[in-house]
C-alpha cells in the first residue's frame, strides 16, 4: 500500500511540476529522491496512524468517564431514594404496630386482619428499600457483611412465611420440606 501510495504522490508530484527535470547521468539524485518521496510518504501515514490512535483512545477515555460517572449518579440516586423511603415506611409500620397493640383502642377480627395485611406489605416494602440500599452500597464497595451463626432452617421458614401469601394468591403450595437434613447453625449473614 505504501508502494502504490509513494508512486501516486511520485505521479502527481511530477504531473504538477514540482519534481526537479532530472539531471543527466543523475540516477542516483532520482533515486534520493524517490526515496525521500517514499520517506515522506511514510513519515504522513505513520502520523496519520498515530493521530487516528490518538483520537480514538481520547474518545475512549471520554466514553468510559461518561459511564463511570452514570454509575455513580445511578448509585447515589438509589442511595438517596431508599433513604427517602425509609423514614414514611417506618412510620406506617410504627402506626400498624401501635393499633395492633390497642394503643388507639379496641381493634377487632376484621380490623386485625387488615393491619396484618397493611404490616406484611409495609415489611415487604422495608425489605425492598433496604435491598435497593444494600445494592447502593455493594455498588460503592461500603456493603459489609455480618458473621454471624444462624439457622438454616429458621431462615427458610422465614423465607416460606414471607412468599406464602403470594404463592396462594398464584395457586402455590409454598413448603419447606427436610429441614431437618440442614445444618443446625451456618456461620455468615443471614440477611444476605
């Protein structure tokens, strides 16, 4: 390619005028220059090459800052949302708390059973934020894990007790079924 790109910049050197008439018995003057010609030639696609490079590791650099800085902004705004939600979903579930206690009177069967719903859904709503706020920190490298022994089996039948609902809602029969092959006690983070 360089070959043929030296011999078109040769032709239209020549076709334009710009290349010396050669000199008599001059060869080696022809072939100085020819060489030079090939050198120049050469010498403009490496920096051309090199610009190309150049440009494309700069538009890289600024692609890769714009999506770091969309990372941070996604983790920041996730952070600040759970934040958000946290301070209102606490209050219902402590209003919830405080009627199912009878603080604000007598509650009855019916009463009972649509606080019970009202603090399931406000708990599953809990447990949402503060997974959106688990993410936020895993995200930022400030998640830390507990390590702590729990149960196996006690953390399943939460698991069942909290999904049992809504299995039956869609049909299900949620179970847990052997939990008495599990161990007694893992050590880690249960809530993760």
């Amino acid at each position: 390619i360089l070959s043929v790109a030296s011999l078109l910049v040769m032709f239209f050197l020549k076709t334009a005028g710009l290349l010396p008439p050669p000199i008599e018995d001059g060869t080696e003057l022809d072939e100085i220059l020819i060489i030079s010609s090939n050198l120049a030639v050469v010498t403009l696609f490496q920096f051309m090459a090199w610009r190309s490079h150049r440009v494309a590791l700069q538009k890289e650099h600024v692609l890769t800052e714009k999506a770091l800085a969309a990372s941070q902004y996604k983790t920041d705004l996730m952070a600040r949302v759970s934040h958000e939600l946290r301070t209102p979903l606490g209050a219902v579930i402590g209003l919830v708390d405080m009627l199912r206690s009878g603080a604000a009177g007598e509650v009855g069967d019916e009463q009972g059973v649509v606080l019970e719903k009202v603090m399931y859904n406000a708990e599953y709503l809990q447990r949402l934020v503060d997974d959106l706020l688990e993410q936020s920190q895993m995200h930022s490298g400030k998640l830390l894990f507990k390590r702590e022994s729990f149960s196996p089996a006690d953390l399943l039948k939460q698991v069942v007790a909290t999904h049992e609902v809504a299995a039956k809602g869609k049909g299900l029969h949620l179970r847990l079924k052997d939990a008495e092959m599990l161990p007694k006690m893992l050590i880690g983070d249960a809530t993760r």
